[in-house]
C-alpha cells in the first residue's frame, strides 16, 4: 500500500512538473510585441539603399499634399546585425552613451542623409524635355532625430523617457545639401504647395540617400496651371 501511495506520488509530481512548464512555455510564446528595450543609442535601426514611392492625399485648393514614402531598405544596420558598421554610424552623428528607453519601430533612421528636388514640366527643346525647379513654392515636412539628438547633448538636457523624432517644416528652397540627415524612415516625407501655387502641371520628385543614384517619380499630367 505504501509503495502504492509512493508511486502515485511521484506521477503527481512530474505532472505538476511538466504543467508548470508548459505554463511559462505559454507565457515566453505570448510575449507582447513591441517591447520597451533599454538603449545607449537614440537610433536603434539605419536603412540602407531606400526605395521610395509617390503618393496624393486629399485634391484640396492646392491640389492636396504630396507623400514620399520609403517601402523597404535593401539592407538594414543594426547593433546585433552589424555592430562594425552601427557604431561607425552612431560615431559619425555624435550617437550614443545615453540611458535610454525605446518603443520598438520608433527610432529608424536613414543611413545616409537625402537629398530632395521637386521640378515642373517646362516644356519641350528639341528632342530634350526641359524642367524646371520650384523648390520656393512647396514646402517640406519630415521627421528627424536630430532636435531630439541636440537636446540629449545640451548643458541641460530634457527628460525624454521614450523618445521619437521631431516634425520640421521648411521651404524647400531653403534646404542644403546635408540637412536632411537622420531623417525618421518610418515616417512620411510630405510636400505642400505654398499658395498661390498649386499642384496642377506635370511634376517629379528626384530622391537619393548620400551619393546613390537618383530616384526620380513622376506625376500624372494633369493639364496647366
């Protein structure tokens, strides 16, 4: 009877044994995605060799906003992928040593800074079609790491527990070569129309990352002015 008892004993054991597992088994595979990790880095995430498209949103008096959206990156830089060439990055943006918190998705950045040109059909010289840029009359709007950058770098920086990108908004016009760097990939880039101008001719958006080749999106015709 003992020995019956002992038995039986020991089947209960390893049954509760193997239940417990299974139940941390159950809560490791039901993790949440989108984890808040902790960071040195306030760009987690570099894309590499970004490919865009061209959309319209709205027709509105100046014919609506324009968005320029990266669809996926050839190849990505990442600490755990590539720590050589993250660090190089990080180094080269004044990156790092901070104690910080991250949603995950929210700290891509382009590797390398853009460069944006917005032109308008001219017209037609021969056999070649003449552009022409109307970089004054449209305006920019994107999202960059760079304010966020310079406030975790200053005498006295601010509190940023789980920190984003900051929108700015410029005139084209008045966008150098080179400021557009640590621009936010997983976020829109939007042109605007500054009125009286409009959106109505045939128009295209030339893009490239660093010194890559230009991308160049073209609109439908739309007719004059």
């Amino acid at each position: 009877m003992r020995n019956l008892i002992s038995l039986f004993g020991g089947v209960l054991v390893c049954l509760c044994g193997l239940l417990l597992l299974g139940c941390r088994k159950r809560v490791v595979s039901y993790e949440p995605y989108g984890v808040i990790e902790p960071s040195e880095f306030l760009v987690e995430r570099y894309l590499v060799h970004p490919q865009f498209i061209l959309t319209r949103y709205g027709e509105g008096s100046g014919g609506g906003k324009l968005v320029l959206l990266c669809t996926h990156p050839l190849r990505w830089i990442t600490p755990w992928r590539d720590s050589v060439g993250f660090r190089r990055l990080a180094a080269r943006y004044g990156d790092g040593g901070f104690k910080l918190y991250h949603i995950d998705g929210r700290d891509v950045s382009f590797a390398e800074p853009l460069e944006i040109r917005f032109e308008v059909l001219e017209g037609v010289k021969g056999t070649d079609t003449v552009w022409k840029s109307v970089a004054d009359s449209v305006m920019l709007e994107f999202y960059s790491f760079i304010p966020i950058l310079q406030k975790l770098r200053s005498a006295n920086p601010t509190l940023i527990q789980y920190p984003e990108s900051a929108q700015t908004t410029v005139c084209l016009a008045e966008v150098k070569k080179g400021d557009l760097k640590l621009v936010d990939g997983s976020r829109p880039i939007a042109f605007q129309p500054i009125p009286p101008y409009r959106f109505a001719r045939e128009f295209r958006v030339s893009v490239r990352a660093g010194e890559e080749r230009w991308q160049v999106l073209n609109s439908d015709k739309r007719g004059g002015d």
